[in-house]
C-alpha cells in the first residue's frame, strides 16, 4: 500500500490513466450509440473540404515540390492539415456543447460525484470521451488518405497517433473553457476560435507565405503545431521540430485537465 | 468500531460568503437509526446533508461519517452511501434500467453481480414494467422511486434522503415510507430531511429541529410533543375577530390549571392542555360559545410551530 501511495503523491493524481474516469466514458458511449449518426455530420466537413479545395484547387496549382526531391499534389499537401482539424473538430464538440449541457442542464456530473468519482474523474473521463470523438473523425479521414494515396512515408502510421494528441490538447482545453461559459451565446467564441485557428493553421499554404509578424503568431496557436506534426508525419519529413510540436501539444492537453478538474470541483462542490 | 456513531458532528459548520447556512451544529447517528433534520426553507438541511454526503466541504467543526473524515476519505465515504438528493438527477438520456447500469458502475460493481442486483432494485421501486422506457415521460412519483432504487445500488451502509416526498401524491408517498420500512428493518440507517410533520413521526426515530442554520431541539418525535407541546390540543373556532377578545376571558383556563398555554391564531383559539375534555367543560362553563371544538393529540407539527416561530401568547 506505502509503496504504492508515494508515485501518487508526486506525480499529480491520476494524470497518467483514466482510473474511474473510464465509467463516466461507458456512460457516454451508452448515450452515443442510441444517436450513432450524430457524428457522420462532423467528419463530412473536412471530408468536403479535401474534395473541393484539395482537389479542385490542386488542379490549378498542379504539383508541388513534396519530400526527397519528389513532387506530390496539392490535395497530398492539404490531407494531414484537415486531418488535424478534424482531429480538433471532434474533440471540441464534445467537449464543449455536450459538456456544458450535461454540466449545466442535464446534471450528470452531479450524481457522478455523489459516488466515488471524484472532480478529476469527472474531468478525465469526459476529456477522454472527446478525445474518443476526434480519434474516431481521424481515424475515418486517415482512411480516407490511405485510399486517395496521400500517405506517402511510412511514418504515416503515426499520423494517428498524433491527431490523437491533437484531440487530447482540444479537449481538455474544450472542456476547461466550458467550465467558465455562462450560457449558450458564449459558444459563439468557440466559433470564433475555431474557424481562423482552421484557416491559417499553415492548412492550404506553408507558414513562409506570411510577412514574419504574422508567422509568429500563427506559430503561437495550438493547431498549427498539429497541423506541423501530421504534416511532417504523412509527408516523411520528421525531424526535432516533430518533438517540439507534440511536446506543445502535450503541455496544452495537461493544463486542460488540471484546470478543468480545478474547475468542476469549484461549480460542483462547493 | 462498534458503538461509534455512524454520524458525528461537532460544531459543524458552513457559509457560503458570509451567510452561516449551517452554524456550529451538533448531532450523531448510531447505527440502524432514522433521523431527522425538520426545519422550514433556508434552515440549513440540504447543507448539512450534502456536507455527510462528503459533496460539500464543510467550513469549519468536526464531522466522521461512518468513522473517516468526509475531507479526505470521500470516495470512501460515498462508496458505502446511498444519496437522494433534494432535485431528482436523474440520467434522462438513458432508460429506467440503464440508470441503474450506469450509476451502479460508478461504484464499480461487476456487471454480473449489477444485472441481478437491478431487477430486485426494478421491483423493489414498482417499476419492473417500466424498465425499458426512458426516463423523461415518467411521473415524479416514478422518477422519486427510481432515484431512491439507484441509491441503494452499492447496498448502502447509510442512506441519505433529502425531502424524499415533496411534490408526490399521497398515494405515492404512502408507498415510499413502505419502502422505506422495509430499509429500516433490513437495518440500512437512514438520514431524512422533511417539510412533512406526520413524515417525521412515521418515520424517524429520533430528529433534530433546525431553524437558521442551527439546532433548536432534538429529540424523538414523542419525547418533543412531551417537552414542547401537551397531550392534547383544543381548537376553538369563534367568528370573525374574535379570537383576541375570547382569549382575554379565557386566560382564566391557565390559573385554574387547566391549559398550559393558550395560542391565537386569526382563524381559531389553540389551547394547549393535558386533559382536553376538561379545557372542553371549562370553556362551556364560561359559556363562551365557540362555533366549533375540535380536541385533538398534540403532534411534531405543534412542536415545530412552536419552535420556528408563530406568534405566541403563554
Ligand atoms: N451553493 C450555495 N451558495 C450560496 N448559498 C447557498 C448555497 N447553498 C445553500 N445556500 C444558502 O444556505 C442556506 C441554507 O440552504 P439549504 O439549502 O441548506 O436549506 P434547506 O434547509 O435545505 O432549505 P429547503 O427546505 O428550502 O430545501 C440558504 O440561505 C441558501 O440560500
Ligand atoms: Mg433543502
């Protein structure tokens, strides 16, 4: 027990691990599978987007210069950045819309923690579930690229696994703004959030097209670095800039969890 | 620990900014007990409750639940508890027996063991036939019973049950205390809160009257009638603005040792007495002709009264 009790103590309480988190993701998925079609309308966004601009716009762009010499089309160039997004689109529905019903009108997580789940369980197991909603939009447009032949490295077997990352920073900063929403216009910010965060996220053109004042700020917001990781990634082109950019992404999905769990316990148990 | 109380409160206390909702209170619960907290809106009930519920830090006192400190053996705490809470929170995207599932996994009960446990759960709140629906539509005594079967999905050592019966028909209420009956015999001890007198004495075997955050009695409901109020209770109901002249000429009753007390209301006079047939004889001796006499047993609802405030005349 003694030996077990220390790791906690330094390490954050269940900042590794779901712990009873994973019920409250039963829960969800229990909701989920009664409106499975819900999320179909998430994933025909990016979907739409990588048809039209991709493709349409490609062809009057051509082919551009790609990894090792090589050239690839646009739409190759456009993939990993609507993957990305739609990492992020996911994610940020869930853990906005949804958590601030079930936290202000539903009143879910004020059963959940009349049993043992406590406000970080709460925190993580939500974050969790969004993170579960991104993976699943990536998870379909990743295939998606496979069949269009926009994987072109085998490092794209990461590609996942880094919208994955970039699901978990959303969340868990989604789910730590809700916490201070005070009603439904407030989600108008989210849009407006989201929309330029898609746009200049280095997703149709790369950071070099903007004057040096501008890539400064675009390189301060989190999409971009998802953007710079799977792009790197599915075109072959990893190097420690990689790291820099997961490591960002990391740093961001921490202070969300904290700061929401922070936050729960404040509306919650008072 | 045998003979420690499941309860134990000393000084306990909460404040919300500079409101002192629960002031320095003190109460304990054995074990197998039914509790009371009465007290009139704003009393500090729910406050108190969600404080044993380890949901709300408290402010400031000591306060065991089942023997651990609620500040840091909260899950713990709230594993061997069943809650009811004031407003119903239940799951209403799911069905009746998919919030049983749900909340029973909270408490990680393995899923073999929670199926059986749910259709005895079904049929203990009547709602077996329902089991499939959805929460929404169903009435509030249905959804009350539903939230007192998911409190008792982890088999609780201690069940907390705040107004279980506000807003229900008689009917419903009447089959709610059977349940809770049954509770009692099978020993699960339970904490009530109530706005409901005649709920205080069928149920609790011993409660605590709570008016702005603090305790102003305690006791069983008998013990209270005997120290707060008499045996029996005569009603006198004159015409219209009356009362107070009657009153004057009955203040007589108290000399002769008839009546403790005597109340005026606008409506009727209370005269408070261990023998109501004699306070009767003593009234029509003065011949004072009431347009009715009810003589009736004091009861927890005259207790209460008389604590929380009505204007008095002694
Ligand atoms: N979260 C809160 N923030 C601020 N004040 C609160 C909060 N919860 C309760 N109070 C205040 O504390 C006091 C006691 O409230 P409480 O809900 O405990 O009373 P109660 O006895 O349960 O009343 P009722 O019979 O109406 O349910 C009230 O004045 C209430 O407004
Ligand atoms: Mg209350």
């Amino acid at each position: 027990m003694s030996s077990r009790a220390l790791p906690v103590r330094v390490v954050p309480p269940g900042m590794f691990g779901l712990g009873r988190g994973r019920r409250l993701i039963e829960r969800d998925l229990l909701v989920a599978r009664r409106v499975w079609w819900v999320p179909l309308s998430g994933i025909a966004e990016p979907v739409f987007y990588l048809l039209s601009i991709g493709i349409g716009i490609g062809k009057l762009v051509g082919r551009i210069p790609g990894p090792h010499h090589t050239t690839i089309v646009y739409a190759t160039y456009v993939a990993p950045a609507l993957l990305a997004a739609s990492a992020m689109n996911g994610a940020v529905y869930e853990s906005t819309f949804n958590v601030y019903f079930k936290l202000k009108y539903a009143k879910i997580f004020d059963a959940v923690l009349s049993t043992p789940l406590e406000a970080v369980d709460v925190a993580r197991g939500e974050i969790a579930y969004a993170l579960l909603r991104g993976t699943f939009y990536a998870a379909i447009f990743v295939a998606m690229m496979a069949a269009l032949g926009d994987l072109v490295s085998v490092w794209a077997v990461l590609a996942l696994p880094a919208a994955m990352l970039i699901s978990f920073a959303f969340s868990a900063v989604g789910m730590a703004a809700t916490t201070y929403m005070r009603g439904w216009t407030d989600f108008d910010l989210v849009q407006l959030v989201l929309l330029p965060l898609f746009l200049f996220s280095t997703t149709f053109y790369p950071l070099s097209t903007y004057p040096r004042w501008l890539q400064l700020a675009v390189e301060c917001t989190p999409l971009f670095h998802g953007v710079s990781l799977v792009r790197a990634l599915t075109l072959g082109q990893v190097g420690p800039a990689a790291a820099g950019h997961a490591a960002y992404l990391v740093v961001m999905g921490v202070i969300g969890v904290v700061v929401a769990s922070r936050r729960v316990r404040v509306l919650l148990l008072e | 620990m045998p003979g420690e109380p499941l309860i134990y409160a000393r000084g306990l206390t909460k404040t919300f900014g500079s409101l002192r909702a629960v002031d320095a209170v003190d109460f304990s619960v054995t074990r197998g007990e039914a509790f009371g907290f009465l007290g009139p809106n704003g009393a500090g009930k729910s406050s108190t409750m969600r404080m044993i519920a380890a949901v709300s830090p408290r402010s400031g006192g000591d306060l065991r639940v089942l023997g651990l400190d609620p500040d840091r053996d909260g899950p713990t705490i709230r594993g061997r508890l069943g809650v009811v809470p004031q407003e119903d929170n239940l799951d209403l995207e799911l069905t009746v027996r998919e919030n049983l599932y749900v909340y029973g996994r909270y408490f990680d009960i393995p899923r073999r063991e929670l199926r059986a446990r749910i259709e005895r759960l079904l049929d203990f709140a009547q709602l077996s036939e329902r089991a499939d629906e959805r929460v929404e539509p169903l009435s509030g005594g249905m959804k009350r019973r539903l939230t007192i079967a998911r409190s008792l999905v982890n088999e609780p050592d201690l069940l907390l049950l705040d107004e279980p019966t506000t807003g229900l028909d008689p009917q419903a209420r009447h089959a709610l205390w059977d349940r809770l009956y049954r509770l009692k015999a099978e020993g699960v001890t339970l904490v009530l809160t109530t706005h409901y007198m005649d709920e205080a004495e069928q149920l609790c075997d011993r409660l605590v009257v709570m008016e702005g955050g603090r305790i102003a009695a305690e006791g069983s409901p008998r013990a209270l009638i005997g120290r707060y109020c008499t045996r029996e209770v005569v009603e006198l109901r004159f015409g219209p603005g009356e009362s107070e002249r009657m009153a004057a000429k009955l203040t007589g009753l108290g000399g002769a040792g008839v009546s403790e007390r005597i109340e005026v209301l606008p409506d009727r006079l209370l005269v408070y007495t261990d023998e109501g047939d004699a306070a009767v004889a003593a009234v029509e001796a003065l011949r004072l002709e009431p347009v009715s006499v009810l003589v009736r047993r004091g009861t927890l609802e005259d207790v209460f009264l008389r604590l929380t405030g009505r204007h008095l005349v002694d």
